[in-house]
C-alpha cells in the first residue's frame, strides 16, 4: 500500500513553466558534470544517466569498520574480562532498585503473588486495585500529551523569524511528524509501554536507531533492567560507562555475523536461557510466560557505551575516546568494537 509522504508540490518555484511545443522545440539542456555521471545510450535512443551518490557515513569501510577485527586478540580477551567484571559489580550495585521494582510489580495485584495479607489454611486475599489504576492512567494522560494525533514534533525558531526560517522549520515538523506516526510503527505501542512501566521502575529507556534491514529508524523500549550504569553515576548521560543487555536467540546472533555487526567467533550453542532480573521474572508472570528449556539457543550480548585508550586504534592515537564495546557473555569475548563519534568531529 503506498503511503502518502509530506512533500510540498510547488514544482515551479524554480524552474519556470515551459510549454509541451517549445520543449519539443526546443528541448531541454541539462549540465550533468562528467566525474559525477554515468551515461549509457539505450537502444530507443534516450540517455540512461547514472549519478555518484554521496558517500555516506556507512561507506566510509574504514572508519565505521568493525575495530575488534583489527584489534589483537589479547587486548580484545583484556578487554572483555575487565568489562564483565565491571559489569557485575555495577549488576550488584543496583540490586536494591530491581527488588524496589520487582515488588512494585507485585503489588499490582497482577500476576497473583502480591506481598502482604493472611498466610493461613483457607484465607483469602484481597488486592486493591490502586497502583494498577494509578500506572494505566498515567499512562493514558501522558501519551495523549505527549503523542497527539497529528505528531510530537512542535518546531520553535530561534534568532528572527523570517519566510525561509518558516518554512524549513515546518517542512521538518511535517517530515519528523511522518516519520513517528507512520514510518516507524512500533513508535506509539513502545511509548505506551515505556509509559505504564515508568511510575513502578521511576525511569526507563526508549532506544532509536536506524535499521539497515529495514531502511527506516526504529524504536524500542528498554527497562531500566536491561540497562546497567555504575553505582557513582548519576544519570545516564554523565556516565562513565553504561551497558545494554541483549538477550538474542543463536538465529539473530547469526544473522549479526553475516551482516558484520559481529565478528564470527566460535559459537557454544547457550543450553540454559540467561539469567533474568527478578523485575524481569515479575513481569513474565504477570505476562503468563514462563521461561522452560533454551530451545532457541538464546544468549546474552552487552553493548557498553564507554571510554577507551586504545593504542592501535590511529584515529584516537591512544588518547581516551568513546567506543561501543559488545561482548558475549557465554564465549566472553568480544564480537564488536566501534567508534562511537563522526569522522571529522
């Protein structure tokens, strides 16, 4: 089904109108520099013409290119043992949130294990309905604030307004405005979601990013959880280091390799599903999921946003330069390293 995209249709602001006869006449010239174009002559007669496109951050192999494919292997092995015990150190720190988060899931009542009340042979036990009111209209009040029907992006100029300003900073509200309502799906229902969590966790996560597969950026909601910062941080942002957790079935983590997000290592296929958190095990309760034998094969993969010194990397010298590590945590090795910043910043 075609979709109805926000372009302007004033075709003639530039060109000014021709006549069928005269173009016949006249025709059309149209400068096309050689270095950039490509023209083939078809068996009709017409031109076919082929512009160089642009090069674009993910064309550049060399810079975007996965780093732990370079790196020596005995730094990358350094590397990953250093950041898993990191990790579970800044796993333990916050070990008090996820039972504050795990106990407010309860206690909606929700998934029947609500703590509290008589524990004897024939009582019963009532729950009141208040904290699962409470989330649910949050929810509902916050998403009509937030995501109006027409779109979230309001523009606002800065400096003086003038006509051009105006009219650039409506074309962008249209074409964001598009993005979020139509091209990106699942943006609303992961809002949703993130929002009826929000009053129980007190913050959460909503990750963008752009889809190669896909061809559109998506949107996915991420517990806190899933989401691992050091005790002395004080928010997600300032923090020296902060993971996310990745749990993928041994299918995904495949299909990583063969698009070179990952590197290909050596693969021990995962019997056991990873370790949930209890405000995860809460949650699959309340859900009615029940995790039983790995049939899928599915691991635990961290991604860290961190600073790194890395001798062999040219573009950093050495110098403390901010990475995406990705480590397996089966294999405990790393399977990806990226510059994390634009070439020329």
């Amino acid at each position: 089904m075609a979709t109805e995209m926000p372009i302007e249709q004033d075709y003639d602001r530039f060109i000014d109108p021709m006549s069928d006869e005269q173009a016949l006449d006249e025709g059309l010239a149209v400068d096309i520099p050689e270095d950039e174009a490509e023209l083939e002559e078809l068996p009709d007669g017409s031109v076919r013409v082929t512009m160089e496109s642009g090069k674009g951050p993910m064309e550049d192999k060399d810079f975007y290119q996965n780093l732990a494919e370079v790196i020596d292997p005995m730094e990358l092995d350094s590397l990953a043992m250093r950041y898993l015990e990191l990790l579970a150190k800044d796993k333990t720190s916050r070990e008090e949130r996820d039972k504050q988060y795990e106990e407010g899931l309860k206690r909606t009542g929700m998934g029947k294990d609500a703590p509290g009340g008589a524990n004897f042979m024939g009582a019963s036990k009532v729950v009141h309905p208040a904290m699962a009111e409470a989330c649910v209209d949050f929810a509902s009040r916050a998403i009509k604030e937030m995501f109006p029907p027409d779109g979230p992006v309001r523009t606002k100029i800065l400096g003086k307004v003038e006509q051009e300003k105006t009219e650039r900073a409506e074309r962008k509200r249209d074409w964001m405005n598009w993005q979020l309502t139509e091209q990106i799906e699942e943006f609303r229902d992961e809002q949703e979601q993130l929002l009826t969590q929000l009053p129980l966790g007190g913050s959460q996560y909503l990750k963008l990013w752009y889809d190669e597969k896909k061809k559109r950026p998506c949107a996915e909601f991420l517990p806190i959880d899933k989401v691992l910062i050091p005790f002395s941080a004080t928010n997600f942002y300032t923090a020296q280091r902060a993971a996310e957790i990745h749990d993928i079935t041994a299918w995904e983590f495949k299909q990583r390799i063969a698009s070179g997000l990952y590197r290909d290592i050596s693969l021990i296929r995962a019997s056991m599903e990873p370790e949930e958190s209890k405000a995860e095990k809460a949650n699959n309760k309340i859900e009615g999921r029940k995790a039983e034998e790995n049939i899928d094969g599915t691991r635990r993969v961290f991604h860290i946003y961190t600073y790194l010194e890395l001798e062999d990397d040219r573009e950093s010298g050495g110098e403390s330069a901010p990475y995406v590590l990705m480590i397996d945590e089966l294999e405990s090795e790393v399977v990806g390293l990226y510059r994390n910043w634009e070439e020329g910043d």
